[in-house]
C-alpha cells in the first residue's frame, strides 16, 4: 500500500500572516506531495512497500546506494512532523513538565530560545532544527538536508523547517525573522508536551528495540514471530500506536 500526503492539521490560510497560505500551498501542496510520489515510486514492487516509513528510513540509511530512497522516506516523515508542530497562536512559552525540564537543561527558556535560533540559522544550506532527547536530556540540534533525528538514536519533539521553500515566499532571504515568528507565534507546544510525555527514555528504547524487532520481521516475513518480539519490546503509551502500524504493515503484504 502506498504513503499518502496527510492533509495540514489546520487550513491552509490558518497561519497568516506569520506563514501565508501561498507557502503552505506550495510546501504542502507541492513539495510535500512530491516526496511522497517519488517515495512510493521508489518502494512499489520491492520489500520496503511492506515496511513502516520509519523503518524504511533506517534500513536506506543504512544501505548503500538508497540515498534518492532515503531522502524522500525522510522528507515524508520531517514535513508531516513539522505541520503538526504548527498551529494559529501558537509560540511563546510552554508550561508543564516539558516547560520544567527547559527551565532544568538549558538555564532556561531564553537560553533554549536562542539556541534553537542559532541552529535554526547556523544550518548552513538546507537542512532542520529541533528539540529532541538525546539520552534522557532535552538537546536542540540541526540536521542537514532530509536527515530526522531518529537516525542519530534521538527522539524529534519539535522541529523547525528551514529549507528556502519554508520561508523564502514571506521572509526572502530573512531566516532570522522566519524562527523568531516560529518561535513566537507558531509553535505548537502542546503537540511538543506529548511527545514528550510519550517518549521519554523508556519510550526511546522501547522504539529502538521495536524497530528491530520489525526490521527483522519484514526481512523474513515471518509476521508473528515479528509481531510478538514487537509486542514485547513496548509497553505504555506508544504501544497501541505502534501496535496499529504493526498490523497496517502485516496488512500490506506479511503473511
Ligand atoms: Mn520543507
């Protein structure tokens, strides 16, 4: 079965003036809908049309030659992550745990602001910022290109897109202002604070250990040996999510 473009989680003029509908057009519309055409292309007829997104993006990162299929697996997830850290009044500061653990590991929140910043616009060329767990610690970091966070063994909270198509429309060359408008009005905080709460450092290694665990399974095809080393690896929050991509991709093609 083939990946389908998520619609936005908002309308596509929700966002204006600080993102107009213009971008979102051609971001959603165009640039998003494009990875997921050429992702498909590159998975119809071969064993990664029978694996979950994230699993196709380790296995190709971990492969030579799979760079195209990589890219677009990558892109797919990154935009899809990234609408949803988008939202009308969004920005300013969160509160709550995830608000307390900034305050805890940056000094902070104007210390986790201003170097969210600094990656966001030291990212040479394309590329994306993020918040992330690294180890149980909130870490803000940049990746260039398509690369997410989830094959550097990090858990993606936030993220900011800062290719030219995500701001070029409104901000032009001005990068800067693009994140402070992230920043301060953008944001979804509340869909960062479930993430976290969801993905802590129990949830990390359960994740890491499931996608082992399906990895395995779409190399054999043996699909309920997979599904109960799966079922093993996680328990809590994530498992029921897990669990239905577990049977959407069983549904695809394991027997
Ligand atoms: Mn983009």
């Amino acid at each position: 079965m083939a990946f389908k473009l998520p619609d936005l989680p908002f309308a596509q003029d929700a966002l204006e003036p600080h993102m107009s509908a213009d971008t979102l057009g051609f971001h959603h519309g165009k640039h998003h809908a494009s990875y997921v055409k050429k992702l498909n292309k590159a998975i119809e007829g071969t064993r990664y049309a029978q694996m979950a997104l994230e699993e196709i993006i380790h296995a190709a990162a971990d492969e030579s030659g799979k760079q195209d299929l990589f890219n677009n697996a990558a892109q797919h997830w990154n935009h899809s992550f990234f609408w949803n850290c988008l939202t009308a009044k969004g920005g300013g500061r969160p509160d709550g745990e995830l608000g307390r653990r900034i305050e805890a590991d940056f000094g902070g929140y104007d210390k986790f602001a201003s170097a969210f910043k600094d990656a966001a616009t030291g990212q040479f060329g394309s590329g994306w910022a993020w918040l992330v767990v690294d180890g149980g610690k909130l870490k803000v970091t940049a990746t260039p290109n398509a690369v997410p966070p989830l094959v550097r063994g990090q858990e993606a909270l936030l993220t900011c897109d800062v290719w030219e198509h995500a701001y070029y429309l409104d901000y032009q060359n001005r990068r800067a202002d693009f994140v402070d408008v992230y920043l301060g009005h953008l944001v979804d905080w509340s869909f960062a604070a479930k993430r976290f709460a969801n993905q802590g450092e129990g949830g990390r290694v359960a994740a890491h250990r499931y996608q082992k665990a399906q990895h395995k399974f779409a190399q054999s095809g043996k699909a309920e040996e997979g599904g109960r080393a799966a079922r093993q690896a996680i328990e809590g929050d994530e498992a029921e999510e897990l669990e239905r991509a577990r049977r959407k991709t069983a549904a695809r093609g394991g027997k």
